[in-house]
C-alpha cells in the first residue's frame, strides 16, 4: 500500500516579515505522520489572491492532500477562504450550517459583516469542527483550510484526522554520538542510505553545553528496516572510536 502525500502551505505576510513565527509545520508533520500521511513539502506564501490561487491549484494536482494554515480570520487580509473558492471554480458563498452556528453563538448585533466572513465558504465544502473559539475550518476536494492560530489549527485537525485516509505510520530509530562529526561519518552513512533506499537517513549535528555530536535519524514506514539501518549506523559509529547512544540526544 502507497502512503498518500500531503503538503503545507502556510498562509500569510506576517509570517513572511518575520513578525510570526510559525509554529504549525512540527505539528502537522509529526501528526500526519502518525496517520501514515508524510508531509512532503511546505510552502509559505503570502496574502496575495493570484499566489493563493495559483499554489492552491498547482499543489492539489501534485499531492493527494493539501492543507492550509492561517488567513481564514474576519479581517480584510484574511482571503484564504476566497481564493480556495476561486481556485475550484466555485461560488464563495453563505454556508448554511457554519452561519447558523456563528449567529446562534454571538448575542444579538454582534454576528456583523467581518465575522460573517468567517462562515463565507466555498459551495459544497464540509466544516471543520473548531472546539476552541466558533468559527470552523472547512475542506473541499482534497484541501482542508484550517486557522493559523496553533491551539485552534490543532483542534481542527484533531476533528478532521479520523476523515482523512492514512497508510502506514511513519516511524523513526535514532542513535547519536558526542564529539563525532559529519565529514567523518558521511561516507559510511551514504552506503548505509543506498542499502535502505526506502528510508529518509538523516544526519543532524547538535552543540550542547556538554559537548558537540550527531545524531542520525532512520525514517520510514518499516521499523524492521528502521531498526537495521540504525543498527548498521551503530556498528559504524563504534568503527570510528566513538560511542553510539541510542535514541536521540538530550535538549
């Protein structure tokens, strides 16, 4: 079984100007992950309608699920919801159950025109819950728009996991070594790579107060193979005098 594809596209200016930083991608990487979803690529675009429209399209014909993050808010840069609608050649329009919700939830006059936005959708999409604040997310065709807010992009994905089909669970094996470098272990971890063409073999130095080191990740979706690469990995380690310790190294 082929493990479906997902790409990120984070939505917004501010995080372009550094103003944010965007603290979703860990988040939905290792949680697609868990569901055998491996997130493939992640773009940051800004709050432009023609970029929005564009990346939208480019990226739901190349990946079999496409996530955003951000711009769905009451204020005039929020556009996300709209330029989803223009890119499937839909009306963005008043969705019925997302409208009733946010009317029934604020009390009388404050349901106003920059809130009513938030439950202007494209036609024929399905709500993402939202147990944080109101206003929910929303997914048509194989894109789902969620908040850019983390507590509120996490609760929406929480309700939208169990709709989305998964494959096998990307799992990850790790061993590291204080004091070892990458130029003396890159040779060996290529061969190692080439043996297990199917795993993502990463090598991520670190710098501690208690000493430098690396750490190498074996990522896939057979633990089996996980476990013999990082076993190969170990073995190499110890060749070059240094001592291999299981796991990843401390924060």
């Amino acid at each position: 079984m082929t493990n479906p594809t997902a790409c990120l596209l984070v939505i917004g200016n501010e995080v372009l100007s550094g103003r944010t930083q965007d603290a979703n991608i860990k988040f939905l990487a290792t949680r697609l992950g868990e569901i055998g979803m491996p997130l493939r690529e992640v773009r940051v675009i800004p709050d432009v309608a023609a970029t929005i429209i564009e990346t939208v399209n480019e990226t739901r014909a190349r990946f079999d699920h496409v996530f955003t993050t951000g711009g769905i808010g009451p204020t005039h840069d929020d556009i996300t919801s709209e330029c989803v609608a223009a890119a499937f050649g839909v009306p963005w329009e008043k969705h019925p159950e997302a409208w009733a919700r946010m009317e029934r939830h604020y009390a009388p006059g404050e349901f106003n025109a920059a809130r009513q936005r938030m439950a202007t959708m494209p036609r024929g999409a399905r709500l993402i819950d939202n147990a944080v604040s109101i206003a929910p997310g929303f997914s048509i065709g194989n894109v789902h728009v969620m908040a850019g807010v983390p507590r509120i992009m996490q609760s929406m994905f929480e309700t939208l996991a169990p709709r989305l089909p998964g494959g096998r669970p990307v799992i990850s094996r790790a061993v590291h070594a204080a004091g070892l470098l990458e130029g003396r272990i890159a040779e060996g971890l290529g061969e190692v790579q080439a043996r297990f063409a199917a795993l993502d073999l990463g090598s991520y130095p670190y710098y501690r107060p208690g000493g430098n080191g690396v750490a190498i990740v074996a990522k896939g979706t057979d633990a089996a193979a996980a476990e013999a690469a990082i076993a190969e990995v170990t073995a190499l380690i110890l060749a070059l005098g240094q001592q291999p310790v299981p796991g990843e190294p401390p924060m």
